[in-house]
C-alpha cells in the first residue's frame, strides 16, 4: 500500500496540528499517546491504553492486537491509475470502480448507529483504506471519533443529511441533502466530499445531477455487504473483483466487519486501496 505513505504523512502532520488545535481550544481533545508507524497511536478511551504483544504471549482473541495480528498480508498495492471522468454535468454513477488493476475498496457508511472504540487504532495499525460515508448530523455529533480514523489515513464522504431515500424527490428537495451535508463535512473536516452515496443505494437521474452541483464528481453503490462478520456478494462472481466497492456500516461488529472484508479481498488475490486515489 505505497500510494498511502504519503497519505499517512500527512495524517502525522495533521494529527500534530490537531494536537496543537486541541490544546488551544475548549473543545474535545483528542487523546492521543505517540506516533509510531508500529504501535497503536490512538485512542478513543485514555483509560484503556492497549499495550504491544509480548513476542512470547499471542493476543487474546477480539483484543485489538489480536485483530491486527488475523490481518492477512497483502501484494503491494500497484500505484493507481485514476479513472477518467467525463465532463457531464452529472455525477459518475458505479457499482464497481471500471479498473483492471488489482485492488478492492472497503466503504463504511451512517455513523449514527455505533462507533466501536478500536477501530482507529485497528486502520491505523494494519494501515486499512477506508472510505466513510457519513450522514452530517452523526458525523458532528461525534466529530472526534471520526477525526480519529481520519487521521489513521480513512476519508470522510457524503450520505445526505437524514439519510432519506433520494429517488424520485424534488432536485431542490435532493440538492438540500447533499449539499448541506457537504457542507457541514467539509466544515467539520476540512475537505469537502467528491464522493456521494445516496441512502439505501436508491437514486435517479435528478441525484447525479444534484450530486455533481455539490461538489461530488462519482456515485457509489456497492458490490459485496459485509455485516457480523460475513461477506455477501451481490454479483454473479461470488468473489471479489478488481474494482469492487465492499460496503460495512458503522455497526457494533465494525471490527469483525473489516477483517472479514480485508479476508475476502485477499483471497481473490487482490490489495486493499483508497477509493479517492482512483476518483480524482
Ligand atoms: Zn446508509
């Protein structure tokens, strides 16, 4: 995953700048113990510090270092190759990233529902691609949490305001949701979305069009669920492809979630990547 070393950088130079943030405002801090690309460098609950495996001990299964240690190892990603986006005045619609390179990507939409405290720790340990698309409210809501797995290297993306299904509304009635959640998002983390997945996948022409208004330049649906731990394919392959698009919530099982995702795409001999190096 070398298109990440840069990414993760980053994340480094803006997990001190938060740092710095936090000391200076009233708001929530982050807690955060030490940067090191080989230990956990972050933490939702300062009173539960995980501590490195002893070489002589293994993890205790569904501890955080037992998570990391199930991670399966992984090709090198191949650096991406960006799909060309044509200027159509309407959002690219996709169930599956048109590329042959050798890559697979994990999506983790709402927020709203549950944020298992380790997942941080367990994207930024195993160095885990993750795309969130987040509805506005939670994402506000429970801004530090996400910050958290923002700064571990995911991207936050855009799921409407309510999370109503879009098809069929109003352009103006579907342009309110994704343009203000874009632009809470865009507040709240500093970048504002290129990415739109309507609710429950439900959309139609009116929302390609309202999403490319907004600022999204593709649409995504998804080709493989993943919930409790289980991979569920909805495509004749029943494997994953290069390009596919796996689809988690944010759900109490996010953990098992990912590394039966992370499972999946290893199996099919491919490397887990970040959508938005391929979406430019
Ligand atoms: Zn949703």
């Amino acid at each position: 995953m070398s298109a990440t070393s840069a990414r993760r950088i980053l994340a480094v130079v803006t997990l001190l700048a938060l740092l710095v943030l936090s000391a200076c405002t009233a708001g929530p801090a982050l807690h955060v113990r030490r940067i090191a690309t080989d230990q956990p460098a972050l933490s939702a609950s300062p009173t539960a510090p995980s501590t490195p495996p002893s070489p002589t001990t293994k993890p205790a299964p569904g501890s955080l270092d037992w998570y990391v240690s199930q991670v399966p190892t992984f090709p090198e990603a191949p650096p991406p190759q960006p799909v060309p986006l044509p200027a159509t005045g309407v959002a690219q619609f996709w169930h599956r990233l048109p590329t042959d390179q050798k890559v697979a990507f994990i999506t983790i939409d709402d927020g709203g529902l549950a944020r298992p405290p380790e997942v941080a720790d367990f994207i930024w340990r195993a160095h885990i691609p993750v795309t969130m698309f987040l509805n506005s409210p939670a994402a506000e809501e429970h801004d530090v949490y996400f910050r958290q797995i923002v700064v571990a290297g995911g991207v936050v993306e855009n799921h409407t305001i309510t999370h109503t299904s879009l098809a069929g509304r109003s352009y103006d009635r579907q342009r309110h949701e994704i343009c203000g959640a874009a632009d809470k998002l865009e507040a709240l983390f500093g970048k504002r979305p290129t990415l739109f997945r309507p609710p429950f996948g439900e959309h139609d022409a009116t929302t390609l069009r309202a999403a490319h208004d907004c600022g999204a330049k593709a649409v995504f649906h998804w080709t493989e669920t993943v919930h409790e731990g289980k991979v569920r394919y909805q495509t004749p392959e029943k494997v994953v492809q290069p390009g596919d698009v796996l689809l988690m919530h944010f759900r109490p099982a996010l953990m098992d979630d990912l590394l039966a995702a992370l499972k999946a795409i290893h199996r099919a001999g491919l490397t887990p990547a970040l959508l938005e190096d391929y979406v430019r």
